[in-house]
C-alpha cells in the first residue's frame, strides 16, 4: 500500500494493535454477509457489508456503523 | 401436530441415546426421508428471522423523499487494503465502489453529487474510486469542502464538472515513503511511477497541464517542512484543477442542468 496522505504516517497507525484484537463475526443476511464486532450479548455493531446485490450497499440499515440486534443462533 | 413435535425432539440424538436401545434403529430409517423437506422451509424461516431482528436503534424515522440524485460523501481517510486503527475516520472503497455500481444500475438515480472533505489515503483505493466516478454514464458533480488533499485531489476532478468552496484546500505534494531514506534508483523510479499514474489522472481530467501540476507539487517555500502547494478556493480554479468556485446551490443547479441535458440527449436518441 503506498500512502499518499496530509496526515503523518505515525499518528494516521497509532493504535493498531486495536485493530488486531477486534473479534469480529460474520452474520448472513439472505445472499448477504455482514461482518459484525459484537457490541453486547446479540448486539453488534456492522463493520462491514459483503454482498452481491450493490443495491444492498444503498440501504442505510445495512451501512458499516449501525447496530444490528440477532437472535441466538440456535444451529451452532 | 404438537405431539408429534414432542416425539420429533425425542428421537433426536440427546434423547435417543437415553432411551431404550432397540427404538433408535426403526426412529433413524423414517428420518432421512423427512429431513431434506424439513431443511428447506428451514432456511427460509432462518432468513426471515434474520430480517425481522435486524432492528435499527436511537433513530427517528427521516419523511422518505424520493430523489434523483444519488450524494456520495468521502471524507477522513480512503481506506483502502488496510484497516485503518479507530482513531481515524474512514471512507471504505469496498462500500464507495458498490455503492457507484448501485448509483449506476439503478434507473431511479439521474445524477450523482461527490462531496469531498479528506485529508487522502491509499493511493490504490483512491485512484479506483476516481476511476469509478471518471467512467460514470450518469452526470456527476464533485464538490470540495473543506479539505480534498493529496489522493483526493484526482477523487475531486474525476466527475464532469467541479466545485470548491471559497474556504476549502487542496494540497498538492509528492507521493513518499515517510521516513525512509530511499536507498535504490529503482525505489524512486517506483514510487515517481506511481506518482505519474496520480498526475497524469489529474491531467486528463481537468485543465491543469502535467507540467504545471508537477510544479505545483515540487515548489518549496509554500509548506512548512514540506515541497508542494496549498491551493485555496479561486487558486485551484486559476490553475485549471477544478472548474469553479461555489458551494451546495451551485453544484445543484449544475447537476440538475446536466441531468437535463443527459435526458434531452437521450430524447435525441430514441
């Protein structure tokens, strides 16, 4: 990666370590899958949208910052 | 149908083994045969479930207003293929560029609005979401608030026609490796490669010559501790990087003009 920023190096990866201890989970959502950092016990908070469908990356629901609440997965 | 529920968990694996030995053997024969039918309202219901939990928080509901034109904002850093550490506010290309194709394909979208405030980023992630913008069908309108610095400089010439706010900046510097000494021809060779690939997006994009953008990126004596040029409002415009001073309303009205034009071409055409 070649970074061409304003922003110093230094204070732009201060903290890295923080991202590397995230624990993140990957939750289906019909053909999409929404990367997840759990905020609580069934709460999450969505880091990031993989889907197919791009219409899907215009739904304000599913952008990366909002909160998603899930059932327990009985399955697992 | 409750009953037969109750007997269903039975004879699943926990209760089964419990129970008397010589029931697992005719329970397990009828249990293939039901179990593909069962699987396949099963994953539906899942989805479902799924749908129905996803529940938005602390947020009132917005009056739905249908509009034509589709606003992408870019702003903090352009992350590209490494996440950047919390402190920092990010714009994703993995979500800008769907959200471009989506902008594209969807026939409701007439026009798109490009708001910039960034201080730059991965010049990968940047170029690709310049590209995707360049190579857009529908007219677009970039507008630089505040800040379009390094990387978002070719984001802010890459649509058809481009606003800076009087107050905002551009800053215009070479591309480096902070802190290391370059050691080899080759890695100046490399990084001037990249350079060129930034400069001569630039160049194609808007009226600004190669050679007075290189210039602007080499002078000294403009930045503190640094080679290239801030350019503020009217000056970006005099040097030809972007195409007119304004805020919101003009670029409005100029979206709306292109998007009137897009369509009588197209009336043209059929």
């Amino acid at each position: 990666m070649i970074f061409y920023s304003v922003v110093p190096m230094e204070v732009v990866f201060a903290n890295m370590e923080q991202v590397e201890k995230r624990e993140l989970r990957e939750l289906p959502l019909g053909e999409a899958t929404m990367v997840v950092e759990p905020t609580g016990p069934y709460e999450g908070r969505i880091v990031r949208l993989i889907s197919p469908n791009p219409q899907d990356y215009l739904n304000p629901r599913l952008a990366p910052g909002e909160t998603v609440r899930f059932r327990p997965d009985w399955h697992a | 149908m409750p009953n037969r529920r109750i007997t269903d968990y039975l004879n699943r694996p926990p209760f089964s083994g419990s129970q008397d030995v010589p029931q697992p053997a005719p329970a397990e024969q009828p249990q293939p045969a039901t179990a593909p039918p069962a699987e396949a309202p099963g994953t539906e219901d899942q989805k479902k479930k799924v749908l129905d939990s996803i529940t938005q928080l602390g947020q009132t509901n917005v009056p739905q207003l249908e509009s034509n034109i589709y606003c992408l904002t870019i702003i903090g850093q352009v992350e590209g293929h490494i996440q950047l550490p919390p402190q920092n506010k990010t714009t994703k290309y993995e979500h800008i560029i769907p959200q471009l194709v989506a902008a594209e394909q969807n026939s409701k979208v007439e026009g798109v609005l490009v708001i910039l405030n960034t201080v730059g980023g991965d010049v990968e992630a940047g170029l690709a979401i310049a590209e995707m913008v360049s190579s857009l069908s529908k007219p677009v309108v970039t507008l630089v608030l505040g800040g379009g610095h390094s990387i978002g400089v070719p984001i802010a010439v890459a649509g058809d026609y481009s606003f800076i706010a009087e107050t905002a900046t551009m800053t215009i510097h070479p591309i480096r490796l902070t802190g290391l000494v370059i050691g080899v021809p080759q890695t100046f060779e490399y990084l001037d490669k990249m350079q060129d690939r930034v400069v001569s997006f630039i160049a194609r994009h808007s009226k600004i010559s190669e050679e007075k953008f290189r210039e602007l990126m080499l002078r000294t004596g403009e930045l503190t501790r640094d080679i290239g040029t801030n350019v503020i409002g009217a000056d970006a415009v005099k040097y030809g990087l972007i195409d007119e001073v304004g805020g919101l309303g003009k670029a409005l009205k100029k979206l709306n003009e292109l998007i009137e034009k897009a369509r009588s071409g197209e009336k043209v055409l059929q």
